[in-house]
C-alpha cells in the first residue's frame, strides 16, 4: 500500500468532518471563495470522475430492466414535483418572487454530481444514484420545457438547453474518461483503494463548496437575518425532500436503494441555471445557492440515522 492510498483512505474515515470544514472556509474566507469560483466548472467534472471511478461501468449502468424504473424516478422528481411547487406558489400568490423561483428552479434541477459521494459517506450504494444521475441530465432537456412553460419569470429555454447540453456533455466525458480507466487498470480494485478513491471525492467535494459558497459569507455579515431566512428554506427543501423519498421509497421495491434516490431528490443541480437564465433571474438567488450548500454538505451528518433506520 502506497503513502498516497494510505493518507486518502485516512481521508475517507473523517470526510464527514471535511465536508464541514469545507463549508466553514467557504463562510469565513470570502477572497478564496470568489477566487474558486471560476473553477467550479472543472471541478465539478473531477467530482464525476471520481465517482465514475470507483463505481465502474457494471454497477453504474445496472441492467436494461431497471431502466423503466430510473425513468419513471426521474420524472416525478423533476416534472411532476417542480409542477406542484409551481402550482402551489402561484395558489399562494407568491409566483414570481425570489423565493418561488428558487424552488421551482431547484426541483426542476437534475441531481448534484456530488450525488454518489454523498451517498457513499451516508453509507448507501452509489451505483443506483449514478444512473439516476445520468438519467435526469438526460432527460433534462425534455422535463425542463413544461415548468418553464408554467413557471412566472424564468423567460425562454433555449439558453437552459444549451447549459443541459453542456452539462450532460460534461458528465458522458468524465465517465466515459473514468470507465476507460476502470478498464484498463482498475479492473478489480481492492478494499484499500476504493477507501483512497472515497477519500478522494471527499477532498474533492470540500473544495468545491469553497467556491459555491462566494455569496453566503458577505451576506451572512452584513446581513444576518435575510441569510438566517434563506437558510431556513434552503433546509426546509433540501432536508424535507430526502425525508419524504426515504419515507415513501421504504414502502416500494426500491427500499434497498433509498439512500442514494432520497439523496437524489433533495441535492439538486440549481447551479446549472446560472449559466442559462438571465441576470435579473439569478442574481437574486445567488445567497439561496450558497445558503443550500449547508444542508447538502450536512446530508450525512443530518440524515445519517435516518437512513440507518
């Protein structure tokens, strides 16, 4: 065993306390926040390419016959949910705020490419939440148009067709890239280098939110209170969502596979919108973004005996 597998798989054993350390720096060191920024892209591929890696292309396509399951999953995590959220702010005469936006934008999002990482340090199988993954970018071409349709102040498509495009391009590059590599060297990996590569996403992960977190840490000093309201509901969405999938999918056939789908239904890819919609509908929502990094980075510290029970 090498220094490098020794100190990652180290890593590995305390990433739930590295994810914490992630969002403290991203909070009390705005400069290197602003400075990540610009990478963020980057590094979210490499957070895929990990994940991709240790998970290998085997579990991570599953068999055929699953594939009317992952489908079905998908669409009613993002249609039919962003839809009644859509539905019930408009009842609510709220359509069109900062707020609704925020929540129709973050369950019309495919999952995170964290996903598989945070299930593995919430102690569930990554292969179901890869595919689902991969599914949901997929199809996000076609599930975004009805909630842009019906949706109050998000504008026109085309530009998030782009942002999908470019994002499932991402994601076929880095796991394609990953499966090579499984293949020709990692055919059969062994415990301690799986630990390494688990310790590796988690490095990876607390880097990433560094930069995701450029907007939480000035609002949070000059003004504590909008940041306190923004929080709430960033958990109230992230953490309600995992609560439900988990309750709801422990009565289905696919109790066996909650952690990784309740994971997926609540840590969604809002940040994707950023580079598709216009200024005037993302800049209000920049503090929602950082805020929902806390609850996502939190995931398996919060939600860890939830799905142990």
């Amino acid at each position: 065993m090498t220094p490098a597998v020794r100190v990652l798989g180290a890593v590995a054993r305390h990433g739930r306390l590295l994810l914490v350390a992630g969002l403290l720096a991203g909070l009390t060191l705005p400069g290197l926040a602003q400075a990540m920024r610009p990478w963020l892209p980057e590094l979210v591929a490499g957070l895929m390419f990990v994940a991709a890696l240790r998970i290998g292309p085997r579990q991570a396509l599953g068999a055929v016959r699953e594939l009317p399951g992952v489908v079905g999953l998908v669409l009613v995590y993002q249609l039919a949910l962003p839809l009644a959220v859509a539905g019930a702010v408009w009842a609510a005469g709220l359509g069109g705020t900062a707020a609704a936006t925020a929540l129709v934008l973050l369950f019309a999002a495919s999952p995170i490419s964290g996903a598989p990482n945070l299930t593995v340090l919430s102690g569930g199988d990554p292969a179901p939440v890869l595919r689902i993954l991969i599914v949901a970018t997929a199809l996000l071409p076609v599930t975004v148009l009805p909630v842009f349709f019906v949706a109050e102040g998000l504008g026109g498509a085309g530009a998030v067709l782009a942002a999908a495009a470019r994002l499932m391009a991402v994601i076929l590059l880095a796991a394609g890239a990953a499966f090579t590599l499984r293949h020709l060297v990692l055919r059969a990996p062994q415990p301690p280098t799986i630990a390494a590569l688990d310790g590796l996403s988690a490095l990876a992960m607390a880097i990433v939110v560094v930069g995701l977190m450029s907007e939480a840490g000035p609002t949070l000093i000059a003004r504590p209170a909008a940041f306190a309201g923004w929080l709430a509901l960033a958990c109230a969405a992230n953490l309600g969502a995992q609560f439900l999938a988990a309750r709801l999918l422990k009565q289905t056939r696919l109790r066996d596979q909650r952690i990784g789908l309740s994971i997926a239904a609540g840590n969604r890819n809002i940040a994707l919108f950023l580079v598709a919609l216009p200024p005037e509908v993302t800049t209000p929502l920049l503090i929602f973004i950082g805020c929902y990094q806390v609850p996502m980075y939190l995931t398996p510290l919060i939600m860890g005996r939830l799905y142990r029970g």
